[in-house]
C-alpha cells in the first residue's frame, strides 16, 4: 500500500516560498495521508497524520486562550513524548515561538535561557520542577506553566502571579482550524546553541529556514513514503527535531521516537519499530560498535544511518550490522551547507560537498581566501533569503560579530581540496562537544569561578576514548585555600547539567596567559593529560542526573 502513495514534489515548485511554513506542512501532509500511521512513540501510542494535525488545532487554539500567538514565546522543557510534537505545529498554526529547553539544564544556565527568549508560557515536565522552583522569582517574563503529566503543582513552589495549569486543558479545546496569518519570513523557532566566549546564543529559525532545512535533509538521505525513522536522541536537539521527525514528515514517511539512548535496548527499538532510517551523534557509533558481536546482529530492516563522527572501524561496523553508513555532513543549527549524503567514492575525513544554496569559503584571519589544501576558518553565506538562521536572539553585537564582513563565521577549521570537497580540521572557537552536545567553556568556567575558594579557571576540550571531547578544568585556587577534586565537581553537579560537569580537574599555581593577560588555551590543549589531572571516571565519582 505504501509504495503506491505518491511522492512529495520540491518545494521549488509546491508549494510557493511564501507557503512555506511548518503549519502548512502538517497540514498538507495530513490531506495526503490521513489515517496512515505517522508516529509510534515507542510502541505504547500511534498517531495518524491526521490525528497529529488535529490535535495541533486543538493545542494551538488552546495556547489563544491563554494568551499566546503571533510572535509571543512558548519555552518548552519536556522529556521525549508525542505532546512535544503537539506544541511544535500547535504553536506554529498560530505564529507562536517555540523555545525547546535543554532538560538538564538548570541554575543560571537555564535562567538566561528563559530571560533571554521572554518566554511568557513554560511547558514543563514535573521531573523538572525544582529546577524551576530555584530561579522562579529572577522570571519576569514568565506568566504561566503548563505541567505534564497529570499530577498536580504544589504552587507555593512559584510565585503568586503564574498561572498553573495541567498540560490537558490543551487537549480539551476545538480541533477545527484557528485563523492565523503567518509569513514565511515570520520566527517559529529560537533554538540555544552553546556560547563559546559568553552565554548561551539563540538562533532564530524562520519558517522558510526551518522548512528548507527539513527539505534538505529529507531529500539528501533519500527518505521516501516507505520509510520508518528511527530515533531516541532529544527533541530539543536540532538531529532528531528535523534531521528524524520533520524531515520525514516532509517525505509522508513514518517515525519511530522512543524515550532516550540506551545501548541495552537500542536494538531491539530498531528491530520492534522496524526502522529502515535512524541518525546518531556524538558517540553513539562507537558505543554501539564497542557492544559484544551478536550473531543477529544484522538482523534489522535498516538501509541507512547516518552517524557523526563515525564509528573508528567503518567498514567493520557495516558488516557487522549490515547497513550502510552516512558522515559525510557538515551542518550548525545556523545553516546546513552539505547535507547527509553518501558519496562515492568515500573519502576518509571528507564532510562532503557543499550545496549550490551556500557559497563557502576558507579564510585566514584577516577573511582573505586561502588556496586549495590550506586550513583556515571555514564561512559560508546563503545565496537565497531565509535559508539560515536570522541572527541571535536580542544579541545584535553577536550576530553582527559571527557576519563580519558579510559572511557567517562558523569558528570551525578546515579545507578544500582541488574539487570542492571539504575537510575538517578541529575547532577554532572555545567549544567542546561531549556526547552530542555542544558546551560552553564560558558557562563551565562561569560555574567555577562562583566557587568561595576558586581564584580562576579554564575549560578545555580533551579528546574522548569514545570519540569528539571530555571536559578538563584547570584551577587556580585563592591563596592557602584548600579544595579537593571531589568538593569541586560536587559544587558543579548542584548548578550545571550533567554533561557539562568535567571529567578531569587539574590544580595549578597558574595559568598561562599572554602579555594581555588572556589565557593561553592553547597551552593547556597542547598539554592535554598530564600526570597532576584527575579523573573522576578513574576514582569512581558518579554524577547525578
């Protein structure tokens, strides 16, 4: 049956730029398919199309009522579950902004975030309340806090003037269709991506960004109606938000969502959802290729992932599990210039190549052009309006900053060779990437530096046994104060997320710094593990999430 539905056109030809917009693409695709299957959310609940499409008229008119629409920020802070869907198109059919929270955040993080957006409506998982309840009274903006599930808020938690509601009151508004009026230009999406030198920036996404951004992926992997795309990473990630689910909407294919990662279960979720699509990153490859060799393993209905980095032995996790494997890609949450795509013939440490949709250049540091083979930073500016991010929420100097000279400055090294093929070279800009996530040394060092008996600190990146970095901090400490690696990493566990806590501390009397007195990171990196850095994976310290 599925083979003989038809396949979605471009979009260069329907709909027209302006119809471009996130609700429109639901709605249509709902026209399309109906009652067929959408979305198993791990094996307990499936929605069709065309209950999926109702149930974002039901939350969208029920988001009006109290007081949201056009331009007005709904943040969203929800475990993996299909009404975190519900309030996506339910708050695009109405031109409302979703702000997706990362859920480990909490403290000044978290904070900021909300601040920042001007969110005035927080969709919240209960799990996650006290995190809230530590900041609620620095919230202006905050007006009211819907609760999944169903429990109940205890609201002497938050201040008296929030409205506090169960998610359900959603539920129970009208299915038909609110009136809107939308643009393609308009904002749908303020999505955090992690500071490098100061907090956390929000990329605004237009509906045209968005849209484009799911057609890109959707046509590169090849996704078609007889797909099922399989993921369990988060929703507030931009990977599975459009690289697994909008992606495959866009493509009338099905999806598989489930909780979370688990490498106990992962295969038995790709077996039992019959997935044929799923994409990982950070170190999901070799986690995955670490597991004891099955003699089913290749046991799946899987004909393509696409995993970055990739796992160390490629072509023997191929083998193994029987499918082949994309990492040939080269995309921010501000711009996706080359797409998922396997290319023939491979080549090894090769992103791929850009699209015509971007010009991309390499750069020295004064943005002249560098020669083929030569590694400088990589820029890229669109040559159509609104297939990028729009700019950094209410942070003009930032976004004025990363366009300098009218090209976006990804802070990422790398070159192209004599065909146009792009290869990566490391990280110019003070980031780390740990399991998938992109971590702010500022904010790490933020934290730190909050310590009574902490002088000064750097963050760096350190290269991970399982692929991308692990989090060093280097610490100075006030004179004759005393502090052990335990107390510190305890004192951060209480006001970061989970994943931004480093795995290795290292004590110094000082720390390299340059006639400015910046500090010399570089040094540090260069250094990497010495025999003074403590690892807490060594002595036993587990984090709480």
């Amino acid at each position: 049956m599925a083979s003989q539905l038809a396949q979605v056109e471009d979009p260069a030809l329907e709909p027209g730029v302006r119809d471009r917009l996130l609700s429109r693409l639901l709605e249509d695709r709902a026209t399309q398919y109906g009652d067929r299957q959408f979305l198993n959310f791990a094996n307990e609940r499936s929605i069709s199309y065309r209950e999926l499409n109702e149930t974002a008229n039901r939350f969208a008119n029920g988001l009006l009522a109290l007081g949201l629409g056009k331009g007005k920020k709904i943040a969203v802070m929800l475990p993996n579950c299909p009404e975190y869907l519900f309030i996506l198109f339910g708050a695009a059919r109405i031109g409302a902004v979703t702000v997706p929270i990362n859920t480990a955040y909490k403290g000044a993080l978290l904070e900021h975030l909300l601040s920042n957006s001007d969110a005035e409506l927080l969709v919240i998982d209960e799990q996650y309340l006290n995190s809230l309840a530590e900041i609620g009274n620095s919230l202006r903006q905050l007006k009211t806090v819907l609760l999944y599930p169903e429990q109940g808020i205890n609201e002497r938690q938050f201040p008296g003037n929030w409205q506090t509601l169960n998610l359900d009151v959603l539920h129970e508004s009208s299915k038909e269709k609110p009136q809107s009026d939308i643009r393609h230009t308009d904002t749908v999406m303020i999505l955090y991506t992690g500071g490098t030198t100061g907090p956390s920036k929000g990329v605004v996404m237009s509906n045209h960004f968005y849209y484009f951004y799911a057609y890109l992926v959707s046509t590169s992997i090849g996704y078609t109606v007889n797909d099922v795309s399989y993921t369990c990473m988060p929703l507030f990630h931009i990977n599975a938000q459009i690289g697994s689910i909008v992606s495959a909407l866009y493509a009338g294919a099905q999806v598989a969502l489930y909780k979370r990662f688990s490498a106990s279960t992962f295969w038995e979720e790709i077996r039992s959802s019959k997935a044929t699509v799923f994409l990982g990153m950070g170190a999901v490859g070799n986690i995955l290729a670490k597991g004891a060799p099955h003699s089913g393993d290749s046991n799946n209905q899987v004909r393509l992932a696409v995993i970055v980095p990739p796992p160390e032995d490629l072509e023997g996790f191929e083998r193994r599990f029987g499918f082949r494997v994309v990492y040939e890609t080269f995309g921010m949450t501000e711009g996706l210039i080359i797409p998922p795509k396997l290319c023939e013939p491979r080549r090894r440490g090769c992103c791929g190549k850009p699209i015509k949709d971007y010009e991309v250049r390499i750069v020295d540091d004064d943005d002249l052009p560098l020669p083929p083979g030569e590694v400088g930073e990589l820029v890229f500016r669109p040559s159509q309006p609104y297939t990028m991010m729009s700019g950094y929420y209410k942070m003009p100097e930032a976004t004025l900053e990363a366009f300098r000279n009218l090209w976006f400055h990804t802070g990422d090294l790398g070159y192209l060779d004599r065909e146009g093929f792009l290869y990566y070279a490391g990280r110019k800009k003070d980031a780390i990437r740990r399991r998938g996530e992109n971590i702010s040394a500022y904010e790490i060092e933020s934290v730190v530096n909050q310590h009574a008996k902490v002088l000064e600190s750097a963050a760096i990146a350190v290269p991970s046994e399982l692929g991308e970095d692990d989090v060093k901090i280097v610490v100075v400490l006030n004179p004759g104060a005393e502090l052990t690696e335990t107390e510190l990493l305890r004192f951060c566990e209480s006001r970061m997320a989970y994943f931004m806590v480093p795995r290795y501390v290292e004590f110094r009397d000082a720390l390299p710094k340059n006639p400015s007195q910046r500090i010399e990171k570089y040094k540090l990196r260069a250094e990497n593990i010495t025999e003074k850095t403590w690892d807490r994976v060594q002595h036993g310290l587990e984090l709480k999430r």
